[in-house]
C-alpha cells in the first residue's frame, strides 16, 4: 500500500494513553514515533539530547528543520506526540500541511484529570510491573479542574475547526480504543502502512484501574463541581461547547454584594479577592469561583443590577511582578518548568535555587533585562514556550472578556483606595473598608533597577497596552 501521509502527529494530552499509542505505533514495521518532539522543556523524551540529529538548540532556532528531518527518514513513516503546551509554531505547520496525519487521541477529562492528580502525588508516570505500582488518591480541586476543562475544550475545537475549514479529517481515537488490536490496525491502514499487529504491547500496565470517584479523597466535591457542567458531554471532548475565551474560571463573584471580579493574571488579584471578602465578611474562599458559563449566567440572573469589573496594572510594574513570583522564585506559584527552560534553553541568568545574599542589584537587573528579551520573541510566537496568561498584554485579556460579556469598570491599581469603596457604596455598602496595598517585589523593586534602556523595552513589549490604555512611563 502506498503511503498516504509524509508523517504524522498525535494530537493528546497527559495521561489520555498517548505512551501506550505511540508504543503501539512503533510495533508496526516502517513507523516511528519520536515522543514529545516539540515540548519546550525537552526534545521527544527527558533524557534525550537530539532526534535525528537535530538538537533542542536547533529545535528550537527553526522548529520546521525537526519536521523535515522526521519526514526525510528513508523508509519510516515518522511522526511524534504533541499537546497543547507544546511549540505553537508547529501546530500551524501541521495543520496547513494535508500530507501530515492527524491522529486525534481523546480521554474522559475527569479520568484524565484525577490520573494525573495521583501521578503527580505518586511521581510514577509510567507502570512496566504491577508489583511496583504505588497507590495515591487525588485531591479534587474544582477550580483546577474547570481550567483543565476549558483548556481541552480550546484545543480540541481549534483542532476540529481548523480541519473543517481546511477540509481534511483526523484519526479520532478514545481512552478506550486502545485496547482493540483491530483498532490499531485500522489506523495503520489509515496511514497507508501494510503492517499488521496480531497483538498489543503488554509491557506498559494501567495504573489505575479502579472507578474514577473511588480515586479521590473528597467524591462529594467531585459530584457538586460536576452538577454545573454537561456531564454527558465529558467522554467526547471534541463535541464540547467551544471555549469563548473569557477564562470564566478565574471571575470571581460575591456571595452578598452583587460584584463580579474579572481578573487579568500579573495584577493585585489577592488584594482585590481580599477586599472582596471582607466586604462580603466571609474568607476569601467563601466567594464564588470556578464557575462555568453555565453556572456564571446563573449568578447574573439570580443578581440584577450586579457590577462586573476588572483591573489594570502599569505594564512594567506587572511584568517585573510576575518575573518574581513566577520566574526567579520558586515556591508557590512559580512556573517550575518554564522557569528551568529559561536558565537551560534561553540562558537566563538566574540562581538554580532560590536567589541568597550573592543574587545581587545588579544581577537582578541583567536578569529581568533578559527575560524582556525572551518576551519579545515569546510573544511574537517565535519560542517553543507557551504565552501565559501572566505576561500575555492586558488588551487582549479584555479582548477575551469582551466574547462573553465585557466589565462594566475598568479600573487602575493605582486608583483602588477610591474607586472600590465606591463602587461598593453604589450597591448599598456603607462601610466599603479599605484595599491593601500590594507588597513590592523581593529580592528587589522595581525602582531600584529601572532606567531607560528597561522602560524602552517594556513600552516596545507592550505597546499595545500602552496606546490602548494610555500608560504613562513608569515612575516609582
């Protein structure tokens, strides 16, 4: 049979079976699959140094040379594994190019969720014997959960629109399809390839076999977070609602005061959560978060005359926050994996460690200088390493809100101790109380680095935010 396809990619995700796919695909004489080949903190597999010869480095300088050294392998139908997280410069490559298979691997998104909660607790990714399994029981965070939703829902309907207008089709393979040799071997067909398996791989084991609510610690938060949603829709992922881009998740909503919280990710989140709850007088976890768009317009009927907004914070105060928190440091909340690739990949000057005394002044101003740098290029899409929420520009957060339904405020840190007593007072609050005063950066502010070379580069990162808001240059 002759080949249909050049190569082929495996659109998956964690923990929806894509090492027992690809494990199964190498079986069939002429195919190769070369793991992760495009994860920004890795090439194919954590330990390995090149595919084909192409380095990360090489990778990484021109994503297209992996792709045409995969497809060049003489007598191979190569391909490689790609989630959502991966370079975003592929995903265009691939999906404009019909000589490229698209095989589409789907999972339950609560059995794909709790198996990566216990992989996570357990640090066992993968089972070859059963006698070496360890047992865990994952922790349910509804919150978490809903972004984990959101975010299948996103690619997952990118990829099916995308075919659709283009007019090609993929491969689509559930959790459960697996199993079946026929299956398997009706994707092989698909491929053009004339092998046949007689049987599966039996070297990779399921780790968790049991039902997915007698996995978890707390059902009864499973069975209220999932009230909200269409759980008939959960086990076919491609036909969810799409994701509008508003990050719904993330509102936050009184339970007493009629206020919705919009958040944009890198401003005074705490502080205005904070607030929040004490004008509501509950603890900041007694307000309403994680809901869906479902449970969201649910909140707006059952509140008329409610208040929606949201919050600016200077650009180059909130990217210098978000370096801190997100990069240089590394307790909570930091971006672990990112922040490694940025030391290992991009040459970030930053500690391995947390920074001590010997992280000096001077050290922290080249650093974040850099990580300006790596933005630029970040953000124009030209890096494996996804654009986060953190330091995507604020534009086009409001430009996401706006699908949805846009804040009525749009509020300035700066202006917070007015502005929110307020607004508070408008919907009947007479003792409004006062916002905190966000706490400034460690292990150095911002003022104590800044000069004009920074300010020229972060009004060239974010010009944008400043000609859509009108930004001042920053001052201490």
């Amino acid at each position: 049979m002759t080949a249909a396809f050049d190569y082929f990619i495996v659109f998956a995700e964690m923990r929806t079976g894509s090492n027992f796919l690809e494990t199964n695909l190498n079986a069939f004489d002429g195919v190769s699959c070369h793991g992760e080949a495009f994860n920004p903190h890795f090439i194919g597999y954590p330990n390995s140094d090149n595919i084909l010869g192409v380095t990360q480095d090489m990778r990484e300088a021109d994503p297209a040379r992996l792709i045409k050294q995969i497809k060049a392998d003489p007598g191979v139908l190569g391909g490689f594994r790609y989630f959502h997280d991966h370079d975003p410069r592929v995903l265009d490559l691939a999906l404009e190019d019909p000589r490229c298979a698209k095989i589409i691997l789907t999972r339950n998104p609560l059995d794909s969720y709790v198996s990566w909660k216990i992989a996570r607790a357990t640090g066992q990714w993968k089972l070859t014997d059963v006698k070496r399994r360890k047992e865990a029981k994952a922790r349910f965070d509804a919150a978490e959960f809903s972004e984990h939703v959101e975010a299948l829902q996103d690619f997952q309907i990118t990829l099916l629109n995308r075919l659709q207008k283009s007019g090609q089709t993929g491969f689509y393979l559930a959790y459960e399809d697996l199993q079946s040799v026929e299956v398997m071997n009706g994707l092989a067909r698909w491929l053009g390839v004339d092998a046949q398996l007689d049987g599966l791989d039996e070297g990779l084991k399921r780790q968790n076999p049991a039902p997915v609510m007698s996995k978890v610690e707390n059902p009864d938060v499973v069975a209220e977070a999932l009230a909200g949603m269409d759980r008939f829709n959960l086990g076919r992922t491609p036909n969810f609602e799409p994701r509008r881009g508003p990050a719904v998740p993330g509102y936050v909503a009184g339970v007493v005061t009629p206020l919705l919280y919009l958040p944009i990710k890198g401003g005074p989140e705490t502080e205005v959560v904070t607030w929040m709850a004490g004008l509501d007088k509950v603890a900041p976890e007694g307000l309403i978060t994680a809901m869906n768009q479902k449970q969201l317009r649910q909140w707006k009927r059952g509140n008329p005359g409610f208040r929606s907004f949201t919050v600016l914070r200077h650009p180059a105060a909130r990217v210098h926050s978000v370096f801190c928190h997100r990069i240089l440091q590394k307790g909570a909340g930091s971006f672990g994996s990112i922040r490694e690739t940025l030391r290992r990949q991009f040459k970030l000057p930053i500690p391995k460690g947390e920074p001590d005394t010997s992280y000096s002044k001077a050290d922290h101003r080249e650093a974040f200088g850099q990580f300006l740098t790596f933005l630029q290029a970040n953000l124009a899409g030209q890096t494996s390493v996804r654009i986060s929420a953190d330091w995507a520009s604020q534009a086009q957060a409001l430009a996401g809100f706006a699908e949805l339904g846009a804040p009525d405020l749009v509020l300035r840190e700066d202006e917070l101790q007015q502005d929110l007593p307020t607004l508070a007072q408008r919907l009947g609050r007479n003792t409004p109380g006062e916002i905190s005063v966000s706490q400034p950066d460690t292990p150095y502010r911002l003022d104590e680095i800044w000069d004009a070379d920074l300010e020229k580069q972060v009004r060239t990162l974010y010009q944008r935010d400043y000609v859509t808001f009108g930004f001042a240059p920053w001052r201490s």
